[in-house]
C-alpha cells in the first residue's frame, strides 16, 4: 500500500509541474507587455493634446507683431507703420520707440499705454481714450488727434508741429518744451496743463481753454488766440493774466 501510494503521487505531481511551469511563463510575459501598452497610451496622449496647444502658446516669435502686441501688451522697438489698430483696447501696452507712423488707432483705450519717443507722423488718433498715457518726446507732427480724451498724459518734448488737436480734451496735459508750430487746436481744452517753454507758433488756439495753465516761457508768436480762456493763468512773462489786453501781449501783436 505505501509503494502504491508513493507511486501514484509521483505520477501526478510529474503531471501538474508543466502545468504550472506554462502558467508562470504565461503571467511574466503578461507582465512585461503592460508598460509597454502604457507608454505607448502616454505617447499618443500627448500627441493629441500638444495639436490642441493654441498658437499664442508655441511661441510669442511665431506670432505676427499685432497679435504679439495683443497677446502680450507689449511691442516695443517694433514696427506696425500703417497698420489698423482702431477700435482695439490697447490700455497699458508698452509701444516705446515703435514705428506707428500712419497708423490707425481711432476710436481706441491708450489708458496708461507707453509711447515714448514712438514715431507717430501722420497717425490717426481720432476720439482715442488716452488718459495718463506716455507719450514723452513722441513724433506726433501731422497726427489727427480730433476729439481725443487725453487727460493728465505726458506729452513733454514731443513733436506736434501741424498736428491737428480739434476738440481735444488735455487736461492737466505735461506739454513742458512740447512744440505745436502751426497746430490746429481750435475749441481744445488745456485747463490747468503745464505749458512751460512750449512752442505754439503760428497755432490756431481760437476759443481754447487755457485757464490755470502754466505758460512760463511759451511762445505764442502769430498765433491764432481769438476767445482764448485765460483765467487763472500764468503768463509767458511769469505774471498772471489780468485782463484781455493780456491776449495780444502773448501774441505779440500789443507790442
């Protein structure tokens, strides 16, 4: 009975051990092929989502200039001469030293925008939203800037010869050595704006508001100043205005 017994026993464990050897091998080989199949998912993820990446998210190099300026608030040194940026909210850009001449920027926000020493001839700026913008020594000569609201902005040595400033609403305005030789500011509001050094020769000032200006040292020589509003302000001799009189001693023709 116990040999039977050891016999019988030999003979199956003899039969199970293959069994067991293919199950083994079976379940590594599984084991190995699962990273594979998840690296492989990983890759073609990415691939799908790197097609969905949105242009402005490549690279800010691979943008045009205006949907760079748009994107980042920022073109600096660049050059967009002619082009249409009317109607765009461009409050807080940065455009120093930017090619802008002829360009459109009618009816747009320049709030708080940076355009030093920007190149501006021959801009359109019609009804632009300006305020406390910085447009110091800016090349504004021959620009439109009809109806425009720019109050408290920094025009300080800027070029504005023959600019055209119809209506324009420059309030409190930094002009400091500005020069607006024959510029057309007829109706135009410059109260409280400091005016020092300023050269206004041969601009047309009818019916504009100088009241509470600094015109310390301005020249307003063959100047058009028919219903100027001087009020309160500080005359180019450093006195203040007393009367209508005053009127042609600025222009020079009481003299």
């Amino acid at each position: 009975m116990n040999f039977n017994t050891f016999l019988l026993g030999g003979l199956i464990a003899a039969t199970i051990a293959p069994i067991a050897v293919y199950t083994l091998s079976e379940a590594e080989e599984s084991a190995e092929s699962e990273p594979q199949e998840i690296v492989q998912t990983a890759t073609e993820t990415a691939t799908i989502n790197q097609s969905n990446i949105e242009p402005a998210a490549i690279a800010p190099a691979q943008l045009s200039q205006i949907d760079q300026l748009q994107a980042t608030n920022n073109c600096m040194d660049c050059s967009l001469a002619g082009a249409d940026l009317s109607d765009l909210d461009l409050s807080r850009t940065n455009l120093s030293r930017a090619n802008l001449t002829q360009t459109n920027f009618s009816q747009s926000q320049l709030v708080n925008a940076v355009l030093y020493q920007a190149q501006l001839e021959s801009a359109q700026l019609i009804e632009v939203k300006a305020i406390g913008a910085d447009f110091g020594k800016a090349n504004l000569s021959q620009a439109d800037l009809t109806r425009s609201q720019l109050m408290a902005i920094n025009l300080i040595q800027a070029n504005l010869d023959q600019a055209i400033l119809t209506g324009v609403e420059l309030r409190e305005a930094a002009l400091n050595n500005a020069t607006l030789q024959n510029a057309e500011l007829t109706n135009a509001s410059l109260y409280g704006a400091i005016l020092r050094d300023a050269n206004f020769q041969g601009a047309n000032l009818q019916g504009a508001d100088l009241r509470y200006t600094d015109l310390t040292d301005a020249n307003f020589q063959g100047a058009n100043l028919a219903g100027v509003q001087l009020e309160g302000a500080i005359l180019p001799d450093g006195s203040n205005y007393s009367g209508s009189d005053d009127i042609l001693l600025l222009s020079g023709d009481g003299q």
